[in-house]
C-alpha cells in the first residue's frame, strides 16, 4: 500500500509541471485525494461493507466533485488533474499510470448488473469532457481527445476524436518506455483531410474534362478501413 501511494505521489510530479513539492500535491490536489479515499471505499466494498464504501465514496464526491464508485478497480500510477466534473462507474476498470482530465465520464449504457462501464488500459490518457460509454476496451497507449465521446472498442496506440469519437491509428507509435503523451490537444481534423483531397480531385477531374491538361490525380482520399483511420500526414 506504501508503494501505491509513493507511486500516486510521483505519477503527478511526472505529468503535472505545476507540482512543486510533496506536501503542495498531499494538500492541493483532489485527484489524489479521490484516489487514495477510493481505494479506502473499495477495500470496503470488496469485504462486503458495501454501504460504507457508497458512503465514502459520496463523501469524497461532496469533497473534490470526482465520483468514484466503490467498485470500479484502478491500477497504479492514476492521476486525475483537476478532476471536477469526473464519473467512474462501477465496472469501469483502470489500467496503470493512467491520466484523466476534468469532465471526463467512464460510463454505462446498459440496465443489467453485469460488465457495462469500460475497461482502460495501460497508460492511456483520456481528455477534457471526453466520454466513454459502455463495456468497450481503450487500448493501451492510445489517447481520447477532449470532448470524444468514444462508443466502440478502441485497439492499442490509437488516437481518437470526434462525436463519435473516430480511431486513428498511430503513424508514431508510444511505447511504454516514452514519456506521458500528454498533448490531448493535437488531433487529426479526419473530415477537413478527407474534404480537401476530395475538393482537390473534383477540381482536377473538372479541368481534365475541359481540356486543360491531364495531371495525376493527388493523394488518395483518406477512407477508414475496418473503422480504423489512417494516414502519416495526420502525425499523431
């Protein structure tokens, strides 16, 4: 349990660049606190003191606005920053050294008490408001853009953006041995790509037809296959 801790502690040194000290991240930061009073709530609710952990984790709900139910299973190494707006579900499960902004919901679609919340796994990183609905997989080392809303399965080092969110393979593949990818922000425009290669052949054609030469048409347009978008000019 000291380890864990230790790890929590350090996982936000590594992804936060406004963390200065340990006692600044002990007293300051509600994602931890989320955090470490979850596993206390899940301790409870795996022995079968399941009110008390719902308790707890309503408590700590009215103390950092992070909703964590008392089921849901989380590695090492997670950090929420900011964290206000975050909803974890019962049967989400979290991989290790996992990153989650604000906003963020890992939620259900399905009335039965089965799996029906996420499974994430190892080192995704998942951004602001983005939501991922039902008992789908994200693949480790992939990133969930902000404002995603992600409703299918998602494979390893994949990127993914959009309502609904699209998967991008990686033409940069992140290995586990690589720094964070933090950078949510930098997202392919999948249908500003697609929309100006068409333009550009649709104009090409028209200029064959009138005579006016008979250049090669350009880039092939970028068409997702078996839902997986690809691409080295999206560099992600």
């Amino acid at each position: 349990m000291k380890i864990t801790f230790h790890r929590d502690i350090q996982s936000i040194f590594e992804r936060d660049p406004a963390a200065r000290s340990i006692l600044e991240i002990i007293l300051c930061y509600p994602g931890l606190h989320a955090v470490w009073w979850h596993r206390v709530a899940h301790w409870f609710w795996t022995h079968n003191f399941k009110l008390i952990g719902r308790w707890i984790s309503q408590i700590t709900r009215s103390l950092t606005g992070i909703e964590i139910h008392p089921g849901a299973v989380i590695g090492k190494g997670f950090f929420i920053d900011h964290g206000m707006g975050v909803v974890i579900g019962e049967t989400a499960e979290i991989g290790d050294d996992v990153t989650l902004y604000h906003g963020v919901t890992l939620g259900g679609t399905s009335l039965n008490k089965g799996k029906r919340h996420p499974t994430i796994g190892d080192r995704v990183v998942i951004g602001a408001g983005a939501k991922v609905l039902g008992a789908i997989t994200v693949g480790s080392d992939s990133r969930i853009g902000a404002n995603a809303v992600v409703i299918k399965s998602v494979p390893p080092n994949s990127v993914v953006v959009g309502v609904p969110g699209q998967v991008v393979s990686r033409s940069k593949p992140h290995l586990a041995s690589d720094a964070p990818d933090l950078n949510h922000t930098n997202l392919p425009d999948l249908i500003g790509v697609s929309l100006t290669t068409l333009l550009t052949r649709v104009n090409m054609l028209e200029k064959r037809l009138n005579g006016h030469g008979h250049e090669h048409a350009p880039v092939h347009i970028h068409i997702p296959e078996g839902g997986m978008w690809r691409g080295e000019d999206f560099s992600i």
